[in-house]
C-alpha cells in the first residue's frame, strides 16, 4: 500500500507563507545513523578561523561581525562569531555574559537603521561548529514578512541597492565601535552631481552674453554720423579732439598740453610705444601758423586755434 503523503500544514495559509498555488509535502527521508561532520569539526577546515578581520565589518578583541558578500532583499543581514573555535554550549562563562551583551548591542544597532522595525535573531548551527548567530531586520511596514518565514523573503525579495547596503554596514560599525573594537566597513562613494540649471547649454548662452554686449557696443560708435563726430570736437566741453594728427596739424602730438597744466586719461600701457614722446621732440621747435612753439603754447589755445579755424 503506498504511503500517504502528509496533509499540507496549517502554516501554508498564514499570510507570512511566501508561496501560494498547489503544494505538495516532501516524502521524509530516512534517518542515517551518524550525521557528517560541519565544518570546524573532526578534519573539516573552519572558515570562520581562517577568515581575516578585513573580511567583517566590525571586530573586537573576542567578537566579530560579518554580512554577506552582496546585498540581499533585507535591509541588512549580519552574523554575530566568536573569535574562539567553540559553539554556544561550548562557552565559558565570560565569553557567555559577552554574548548577552553583544546580542542587545547589534540588535539595537540594526535597529536604529531608518526602515527597519525588527530585528531576528536566529541560531541554527548545522552547518558550521563556530558559533555564529544570525541578525534579520525586518523592514518597517511589511506586516507579511512578520514571523519565521523572513530568512525566505530574504532570498524572494529583489535587493536594496548596493550603496543603501553599504551605508547601513557603515552606520551599524560605527555604533558598535562607540564601544570598543574596530569599525571596517567604508560608507559608499558620493556620486556629485551638477545641479540642473547648470547644464551646458545654459552655461553656453550665459557665457556669449557679453560678447553679444560689446559687439553691440562697437556696433553703435559705427553708426554715429560723421557730422555729430564734428560738433562734438568743436564743442570745448567735451574736451581735445580725438582726429588724426596727420590730417589736422594742431591736434598733434606737440599742440596737447603739459601733463601737468591738465589732466589727461591715462593712456593705455598695452598701446603705449614710446613713440609719441619722440614725435613731440621732433615737433617741439616747429613754429604754429601765428608764429607760436609748441613748448611755449599756452594750454588751450591749441583747442581754440582748432575751434577758431
């Protein structure tokens, strides 16, 4: 007669059952008589004592706390491990009133990360004989993940982001450094990014503004008239003329006055040859139309001679 499989338990109906649809119950296999050993016993190598401290995020003098090597669906999954090969029925008493202490400090460590309302803490040990005990942090809200099926929705769920995952390992180290041991995990990379309004395109338009500006400026001294130009240099309150030497004798270099009988703008350096002083010495000793020097000219009367002519 075969055997009848068992009925599926009450278990599947609860709403933390992350599976639905037809199930059926695994026939149970028969017991062996000597279990294999885990790892860290008989032959076995021990991970755990051959794992270096850069491998955890946290390590103390007797305790160490590791995660997984890359997110998971959870918002952080840590394992508590002795520094010493034992399992838990295998401590002292110290290293025992240390698990106490160090259970309540990661739990409330995990805890104060933002989104997370509780906190599993599980110990299975069938697979290694070092003592390990697991933290889960159930995300704030998610009433379905309550109860003993959150280490399945830890692989069922898609993972937080890597950068989400590496600032919670940052935060959870730096609390348990404020109590001794050393903190190791680094917080991720700020990615900086230009502000919106700074996009090239903006940047480019601002940066031809000025040019557009003095294009406009040139543009308008090209288009005053030449009759406007003339009434401004006979006009004796708009200062000296500014035509050519050449073509007016007694706008040259040799008929503008002292610098110190008026006050000239100050000339441009970058334009500045030195060949105005020469022009002046050649010009110096050559007589005006009324018989007058340039040296001996009295200020402004090379202006009036102009204005008068």
């Amino acid at each position: 007669m075969p055997d009848t499989p068992p009925s599926v338990p009450d278990f599947t109906q609860w709403p933390s059952f992350p599976f639905e649809g037809d199930l059926r119950v695994k026939q149970l296999d028969e017991p062996v008589p000597f279990e294999p050993p885990r790892r860290g016993e008989a032959d076995r190598e021990c991970t755990a004592c051959n794992a270096p401290d850069e491998a955890y995020i946290w390590v103390g003098e007797r305790w160490r706390v590791r995660a997984m090597d890359r997110p998971t669906g959870l918002p952080m999954v840590l394992i508590l491990e002795s520094r010493s090969h034992l399992d838990l029925g295998d401590l002292p008493n110290l290293l025992a009133a240390e698990l106490g202490v160090m259970t309540v400090r990661l739990e409330r460590a995990v805890r104060s990360l933002d989104g997370v309302a509780r906190v599993h803490v599980n110990r299975w040990g069938d697979g290694s004989a070092h003592l390990h005990l697991w933290f889960l942090a159930r995300p704030y809200g998610r009433l379905q993940l309550r109860g003993t099926f959150l280490s399945l929705w830890d692989s069922i769920l898609p993972p937080i982001s890597e950068a989400q995952w590496r600032e919670n390992l940052a935060m959870v180290a730096a609390w348990l450094a404020e109590f001794g041991g050393r903190p190791l995990a680094e917080p991720p990379r700020i990615q900086w990014q230009a502000p919106s309004s700074f996009s090239p395109t903006a940047s480019a338009d601002a940066a031809e503004e000025p040019e557009e500006e003095a294009a406009s400026v040139i543009e308008a001294a090209d288009e005053i008239p030449e009759s406007e130009a003339a009434e401004a240099v006979s006009d004796p309150s708009v200062g000296p003329p500014a035509s050519n030497p050449a073509s007016n004798p007694a706008s040259s270099p040799a008929s503008r006055p002292a610098p110190d009988a008026v006050s000239d703008p100050v000339s441009d350096p970058a334009t500045d040859t030195g060949d105005e002083s020469d022009e002046q010495e050649r010009a110096g000793s050559a007589p005006d139309e009324d018989g007058t020097t340039a040296e001996n000219a009295r200020p402004g009367e090379g202006a009036a001679r102009t204005a008068q002519s």
